[in-house]
C-alpha cells in the first residue's frame, strides 16, 4: 500500500507539470476545429480539415485587420473521434487556451456542446445536421456552416419539376441523429409535394452487406432511391448492392464523393445517379481554381466536403473585419449580414423562418449526373424562398 | 417471395462465409497461442491496401500479386509474434492490450498515409449469376467458392501433414509437444505466417467485395470474434457452423425486421448460446485457459 | 519516511484532492479531473471482479444503464439527484444479478464474449426505442445536480467535489472488500477455483457478488458521468469504453488496489499531452499502450515495486550508513 501512495505522489507531481504547461498565443485569431480525426468517420474530417486549411492559407497571404490591428487567421486542430466526451475535452481545452470561436464537425458530437458554447458565449460554428437541437433561438451564437437536410427542401421541389415521372421514392438512412433527422425532412417533403415515400429503411452505420436493404428496397420497385445521409463508402456499396439485386431506377445522391461512387459502384451501377449539390465539372473560375488546387495536392478525386468547409472561414472573418471587434455576440450579428461570393454562388445566412433566427448558410446547389462513368455537371437549384419552404415543411 | 426468400439464404451464406474467411486466420491463431489477436484485422486491411496497389494501380498480375501481399502480411504478423507477443509469453491480457494498442496505432498511420478516399479493389470477375430469381455476383461467388476452398485446405493441412499435426500437437499440449521435440517457435511462427496469408486473402476479398479504407479491418472483427467462441475455440467445423448461422440470422434480421433488430437478435443470442453451451459447438472444455494465467 | 507515507498518505493525498481547486482555477484541469474520477471508479470496480479471475467487457452496458435510470427519473419524472444516484448503482446491480444469474458459471475468454454481448445489447435496446430511451438521438439536456447554482458548465467546482467524493468513497469501499474476508476469497477463486471450491467455497455465489458490486459502481460512474456532460447517447458507452477500463487495469498493474487507480490517473493525463496534435492524438495512444506493455508487464505498480522503491530503499541505506560512519 505505502509503495502506491508513492506512486500517487509521483502522479500528483505529473499533474502540477501538466497544469505547468504554458501555452502564449501571439497576434492570432484562433479557430478551434473539433473534427473526427480518426475512426470510421475520418473521411469527413480529413477532407473537412483541408478545405479548412486552405481557405486559412488564402486568407493569411493577406490577413485581416481588426482595429487597426494586423490579425492571421490559426486553426487549432482537435480530434473528436466521433466521441462526444472526446467532443467535450476538445470544447475544454479550447475554453483553456482562450479561444473564442469553435467550428465543428458533426451533429453527433456538435449537439452536445451547443448548451456549453452560448453560456461561454463562444461562437460555434457547425458542420452537422441535429435541426433545432443546434439552431434556434436559444443559441444565438450557434450556425450551421452548410445545409445538412435543408438541401431537401432545394432538391426535392427540383426534382418533381424536373422528374416529374418520379411518384414513389425510396428512402435509405444510416441510424444515426443525422439519419433519422434527413429521413424525416425527406419523407415530409415527398408527401407535400405529391410524391410517396414507400420504404423509409434505416441501416446500421458501418455495415458492410447492403444485400438485405437493397433485398427489401428493391422488391418494392421505387422510381428512385434516395441515399439521404449516407455518406462516401456506404453510398457506393449501397448503390452496387441495389444494382445487383436488379433495382432499375434513379439514384439520388447527397453529401456526394463522386469519384469514389463512380469507382466503388462500377460504372454500370453508377450511370445516371443524380449528385445533389456537387460539384462535379468547375463551372466558374473559382471552382476551377480550388478544383486544381485540390488535384495538385492530393490527387483526384475530390471529395466534396473540401468545398463544403472552404466557404465558411472566409464568411467567419469578414464577419469580424464587418464587427471591427473580436466579441463573438458581434460577430454573430455581422455574421447575419454578410454575402459572400463563394465557390457555390452567394452565400449568406438565413433559415430564420424555419429556425426562428438567421442561423443557416444559404447557398445556390449544383446538381451533377453521371454519364459514361464521369460526374458531369446537370444544374444549378437556387436557395428556396422561405414561402417554399413553408408549404415543405406543414404537416 | 420465395425468390425474396432465396435471395435472403444466397445474401446469408455468402455474408457468413465471408466472415469465415477472415474468422480462419483467427481461430488458429487464438486456438494455438491462445492470444487475442486484436491486429488481424489491420493484417486484412494492409494486405487490401498491399492489393489495391500491387494489382489495382501497378497492374501486376492477380495471383502473383496475392503472394507478394501475403507474404507482407505475413512478415508483419511474424514481426508481431516475435517482437512482441514472445516477449510477453503470450499472456491473454497483455497481449490484447499490446495488439489493441498495435491496432490504433497502424490504423491512424494508415489513415495518414492513405488519406481519406475510400478505395476498391478492381473485380476479377465481373458479372452476375442468376439462381432460381435470385442474383448473385459472380465475385461474391468466386468468394464463397474460395473460402471454401481455403477450409478444406486449411482442414487437409492441420490434419494430414507432418507441420499440421505439430500445430495441432502445440494446440493441445505445449510442453508435451516441446517434449516430442517440437519446436514452440518454430510452429508459433508457422501459425501466424498460415493466419496472416489467410487475412490476405480475406482482405483482397473483402476490398473487392466491398472497400479498402484504413477501418475495413475492425468492422468483421467482432464478429469473428464471436463466430470463434460459439463455433468453439480451435475448431475449424465450428467456426464454418457459427459462420454461416450468423451470416443467415443477419440476412434475415436485417431483410425481415431492419438493420438495429438485427443487431440486438444477433448479440441476444450470442448471449444464449454461450450460456447453454459455453464451449461452443465443438469447442473442448477451456477452463485450462483460466488456470495459464500465471504471476 | 516509507512508514511515515503508509500512514498518512491516503489522507494527505484525499486532502490535497480537495484543496487542490484552490490552487488550480483552470476549469479545463478541473475537467480532466473529473473525467479521471469516472476512469478511477470504473478501474477500481472492474479491478474488484478481475481479483476473482472475471475479465468483465460489458461494463460500459451496466453506466449506461445507471446513466439512463437517473437521467430518465431526474429528466422526465423531476426526481431530486440525490434520491437517484443511488437508485443509479442499485438498478444495474439487480440487473446484474438476473445476469450474473446465469452467465457466472462460464470463464475465461468465453464470460468475457458474453459480458460485450450483453455491453453491445444494452446499447441496442436503448437505440432501438426511441421512445423513452432518447434511440440513437440520445438523451440531451439531462438536469445537473440540485443546487443548479453550484454545478453549472462553466463552474465546475461543484462537480469536482462531487466526483472526488464518489471516487474517494468507492476506492475506500474496494479496500476495504479485498482486504477483507471476502477479498481473500475472490483472491482464491483467481488462483485456482477447484481448490477453493473443495474447501467448502461458494464459488458462484462470491463471483456474483463481485460482478454486482462491479456493476453498481459502474452504474454510479454511469450517472455522474450523465449529469456531467448532460448528454449520452449509444455512441457513448460502447466497447471502447468497456475496453478502457480493462486497459486502465491492465497497464497499470492487476495485482495491487493501486494499479488500476494509478492506470486510470496516468492514461487519463497522458493523452491530454497530446489533445492539441490532432490527426497523431490516436497514432501516439497506440503506441504508448504498447510500450507500456512490453516494458511494464506488471504494470506501473510492478515498475514501481521493482525498480522505484528499491532504488529509495538504496538511497536510504546509504544514507544511514554515511551517518554511521565516522
């Protein structure tokens, strides 16, 4: 016993030279980024962290003043392991340092740190669905960075205009917050638009078969499939099964990773999927230069979440060059005023009239089809009115 | 419906016996050195990615390509065992933690070497077959006809050859083995090598079957783990029996009822058969596990 | 000075435990602690059940439970905290008792399939209805404990205290078992269950008992753990978690009551270390597990019995025999 107590001290000792460590921040903005670094959804936050890094990279060749200070903009990367403990270390940890911004990755860890974000009134900034857990009037300093489910209310009201053959969807979702929040939204949306949703299949994330979900779907001959959140991989696997077991119709894509579908699924399997909000071929100079950017990086494809977080840095600090101030409640406020041109068109902040406060980055969606294996681009939806979305969203 | 039920059993005895070829390299390993060895799944999951390149970007040719990447994994799992496990004779909790901190530390690398794009490696056989209304690929087939294969060899090897009877001899009774003049390291090394090239196979399979990314590798480990213990630890009938009864409760939970009953009905009766049976199907009574573990 | 420790160390080091907020004012630190207090009394509790040769891996099933009774009593029904933290241990025990029931009879490698099994069940039962177990959704904004004023987000002391409690008490209550009768008991049972059991032993009844008292400290962990972070979910208590207790356990040495504290304080701390590196956090965890095993095979506490203490006891020795010579 006396050798453990021993042993204690020593620990106790561990402890002072933790709590010793000192961490100077020179002349820096710090963003803490709590992304899944690791585990099954490191996919996400690997491509997520390079959009990031490059936007920072773009923005400190010239960097930003903010009273009549020189600022560069640092992210602080933190790994979240798609634990929402770990979620809450990393929020710790950032509160320890000083950081006052915080952009994370996912509902499923976002959601439980929205209570703790307002009342140390830091700015949360997330990349993650969760609805009005995440968005509402309760948490003016949270924002949701690009629509999760809110891109049903663009794509559906595309599609019956432009498919109108398309009466009976199928819905696939992974068992998750985020599934089961796209399911809901999808399935509202095709009944108020006079489709029927005729499978609502929820499916273990991280299953590998797809055989038994396509089984079930498939007998039940929908005109078209749509994936809701199931992301990169599973999409792939999904779509091979469902062509194998002799499923004929349209595929919907969302949250799409083009290239690996085309790759995963087979040609065969992925002609004429519809790639909601992808950007498949660089339509303006902007994209083609992020596009080029990304291939002489990493190599091709891209993923597309890299776009998806690129856009929200820059809206981040020019909503604090519009405040002129480092206060977070300041820069929420411009935060809702800004536009910004970004790679998908404008951008601004809206959704108050589903959320009850602007919360939600707003943005034209690029559609895309598969044609002979490539991803080629289809249209562009623009944001719908708040009078749309209101006739989406009645019961 | 019954080209639905048909398809079901297909969709079940494919998944089982996919999980059979990972669960081989597994049960021999845990049956001979009785350690769990949580880092064969990441030996599938390089040998896919060793495949994935090999064949898929170099355009080596398939067969060849498999040797190289067996015998990769293979040198791995013999660094493992020597390095490794050896030095910690094999004590059951030990090793399992040394494995499992193997295993987040080869995945994390994976993950920054890799990066993120999931990979596929290209179909051998592409097509599909038709059975009485039901579909199958014919590369799940090719699978299925494989991992048969790989058992009865693996069964043809244990008990008809000179090296199979030493395993076999070291599985049963390690120092009256040693007595008999075998050598423990000797078969230990034999074993893992057998193990790991059977995860290469496994892992080409799997990374045509399905995908190549740095997580293949834990997702079937489970439930190889729990194929081993009902089939009985060591037993390679039981394994292939626990296979395919998993594969077809999971194919018919998942069609019937949906993806989450099918994951409470499988552990639910995990737990049953483990009480009513603890030896599992075939296993031998194991309380000698127990009693191993010295100070 | 070795005597000096064994005597007063418990208190000083429980009296620097609740000072220590006076010195430390960080409320990242005070978290860490905390999240160390939960680590320790799942080590401990788990540590319990090992000393009778059970290696149980559905420990994360047995906090979610606790974590589920009191967050659905305090949540939905307004119960008072401190009528449910109880409540919170008691639940999972029974629950443990109609398992231990008819798993306890199985060993080894098999008991602990089982016990994951029932982890990884638990889990699904409560994704699986949404109504009133929260689903995958998860159960948000459980209340904090009553008074509110002293246990909010931002102001953790109260938490702290309360933590520190619960683990002070726990690891006084599994001191106590195994140095008493019934720890001998469980001590037998691991090294050779037919001789115990042909001395007269009950074997399965002591192993039960071992498995509930393990099962109502998870439950405790569970419930502070629920009201802390005032979320959980499935993707909370899975496997994973049950395995970090064994590692706590394992690394820092099974063989003594101070190993499984000491292994949960060192690898609460240590990956803290590395929080900020992001992407390598996971790779650096790995590979620290294992060296730690290769070169700690008995753990911290075998490394500090064998290597540690006799290089004092050396230093001690000769310091008396400088002052004896002339």
């Amino acid at each position: 016993m006396q050798r453990v107590l021993i042993g204690l001290a020593s620990l106790l000792l561990l402890f002072s030279a933790v709590t010793g460590a000192s961490w100077a921040a020179p002349k820096e903005l710090v963003l803490g980024c709590n992304f899944i670094l690791s585990g099954p959804a490191a996919t996400l936050g690997i491509a997520t962290q390079r959009g990031a890094e490059h936007a920072a990279e773009v923005i400190n060749s010239t960097g930003f003043k903010v009273q009549g200070e020189q600022y560069v903009l640092k992210l602080e990367y933190f790994d979240s392991k798609y634990l929402p403990a770990e979620g809450m270390s990393n929020l710790e940890k950032m509160l320890n340092h000083g950081i006052r911004y915080i952009f994370t990755l996912s509902s499923g860890v976002s959601v439980p740190l929205v209570e703790r974000t307002n009342m140390a009134k830091m700015l949360q900034l997330t990349d993650g669905s969760g609805a009005d857990h995440l968005t509402s009037p309760k948490y003016p300093l949270s924002f949701r960075v690009t629509p999760n489910n809110e891109t049903a209310y663009a794509v559906y009201p595309w599609l019956a205009k432009k498919y109108p053959q398309i009466k009976t969807i199928a819905n696939i979702n992974p068992t998750d917050e985020a599934g089961f929040t796209e399911s809901e939204t999808r399935v509202r949306c095709a009944k108020n638009l006079g489709m029927k949703s005729i499978a609502n299949e929820m499916y273990k994330r991280g299953a590998t078969d797809f055989y038994p979900v396509a089984t079930k779907i498939t007998a039940l001959k929908p005109d078209m499939v749509d994936f809701g959140c199931t992301l990169g991989r599973d999409q792939a696997l999904c779509g091979k099964a469902l062509r194998e077991v002799g499923y004929k119709g349209m595929f919907l894509v969302n949250y799409p990773d083009p290239g690996a579908f085309v790759e995963m699924a087979g040609r065969d399997a992925a002609e004429g999927a519809i790639l909601s909000s992808a950007i498949t071929e660089p339509q303006t100079p902007k994209q083609k230069e992020l596009y080029e950017f990304y291939v002489k990086k990493f190599g091709s494809p891209v993923i597309n979440k890299f776009y998806d977080s690129y856009d929200p840095i820059f809206m981040f600090v020019e909503a604090v060059k519009k405040a002129n101030s480092l206060d977070p409640a300041q820069i929420a406020e411009a935060l809702r005023t800004v536009r910004w041109d970004s790679v998908y068109g404008e951008m601004y902040v809206g959704m108050e009239s589903l959320y009850g406060i602007k919360s939600c980055f707003c943005r034209p969606l690029p559609m895309g089809i598969i044609k002979n294996g490539k991803p080629m681009y289809l249209d562009t939806v623009a944001w719908p009115s708040s009078e749309v979305i209101a006739k989406l969203v009645r019961d | 419906m019954s080209a639905a039920f048909g398809q079901i059993i297909l969709t079940g005895v494919t998944m089982g016996l996919i999980y059979i070829m990972v669960a081989l390299g597994l049960t021999l390993v845990f049956g001979v050195m009785r350690v769990v060895n949580f880092v064969h799944g990441e030996m599938v999951m390089l040998a896919a990615f060793s495949m994935y390149y090999i064949y898929g970007v170099w355009h080596v040719n398939f067969v060849l390509a498999l040797v190289v990447s067996a015998a990769l994994v293979s040198a791995v799992g013999v660094f493992f065992q020597r390095y490794l496990y050896k030095p910690l004779k094999y004590d059951m909790d030990s090793v399992m933690i040394c494995a499992l901190g193997a295993s987040y530390a080869i995945k994390s690398a994976s993950w920054l070497a890799f990066g993120p794009v999931p990979r596929h490696i290209p179909t051998v056989f592409p097509g599909m077959l038709h059975f009485f209304g039901a579909f199958l690929s014919k590369e799940r087939a090719a699978a299925c006809v494989i991992c048969i294969a790989l058992t009865a060899g693996l069964y043809l090897v244990l008990h008809k050859t000179k090296m199979g009877k030493a395993i076999r001899a070291v599985e049963q009774d390690s120092e009256a083995a040693q007595v008999l003049g075998i050598s423990i390291d000797g078969v230990n090394a034999m074993v893992f090598v057998i193990g790991c090239s059977l995860a290469a196979v496994a892992g080409t399979f799997s990374g045509i079957l399905f995908a190549v990314e740095p997580e293949m590798g834990s997702d079937p480990l489970m439930k190889c783990f729990m194929i081993i213990l009902i089939g009985g630890i060591g037993s390679i009938p039981g394994a292939i029996v626990a296979g395919l009864m998993l594969g077809l409760i999971d194919s018919f939970s998942e069609t019937l009822f949906s993806g989450e009953m099918a994951f409470i009905i499988g552990f639910a009766l995990l737990m049953f058969i483990l009480i009513v049976r603890p030896k599992g199907f075939f296993g031998y009574d194991i309380s000698e596990l127990t009693t191993r573990r010295k100070e | 000075m070795l005597k000096l420790i064994q005597k007063f160390g418990a208190p000083a080091i429980v009296c620097f435990l609740f000072l220590a907020p006076i010195l430390v004012t960080s409320n990242f630190y005070l978290h860490v602690m905390i999240m160390m207090c939960i680590n320790v009394i799942m080590a401990t509790s788990m540590w319990l059940l090992a000393t009778t040769g059970l290696l149980s891996f559905g420990q994360a099933g047995f906090m979610f439970i606790g974590a589920m009774t009191s967050a659905l009593l305090v949540k939905n029904l307004g119960w008072p905290f401190w009528v449910c933290i109880p409540l919170a241990g008691i639940i999972p025990a029974l629950v443990a008792l109609a398992v231990g029931r008819v798993c306890i009879h199985i060993k080894g490698a098999q008991f602990f399939m089982v016990t994951m099994a029932f982890g990884e069940l638990v889990r699904g039962i409560f994704a699986y209805f949404r109504n009133p177990f929260g689903g995958w959704y998860g159960i948000i904004n459980i209340p904090p404990p009553e008074p509110h004023r002293y246990f909010t987000p931002l102001n953790k002391i109260g938490f702290y205290y309360l933590g520190v409690t619960l683990m002070v008490l726990t690891c006084w209550a599994v001191y106590r078992v195994s140095r008493s009768r019934i720890g001998m008991i469980f001590w037998s049972l691991r090294e050779s269950e037919t001789l115990a059991d042909s001395i007269g032993v009950n074997v399965r009844k002591h192993k039960l008992h071992a498995f509930l008292f393990a099962a109502f400290f998870a439950g405790i962990a569970g419930t502070y753990y629920a009201h802390y972070q005032s979320y959980i979910s499935p993707l909370v208590f899975t496997v994973q978690m049950s395995l970090s207790a064994l590692i706590f356990v394992v690394v820092g040495g099974m063989w003594s009551f101070g190993g499984p504290i000491l292994g949960a304080a060192t690898l609460t701390l240590v990956p803290e270390f590395f929080r900020a590196t992001g992407v390598y956090q996971m790779l650096i965890y790995g590979v620290i597990l294992v060296f730690a095993v290769l070169f700690m095979p008995r753990g911290i506490v075998g490394v500090l019995e064998e290597k540690v203490f006799p290089l004092l006891l050396r230093t001690r020795r000769a310091a008396i025999n400088a002052h004896d010579q002339p």
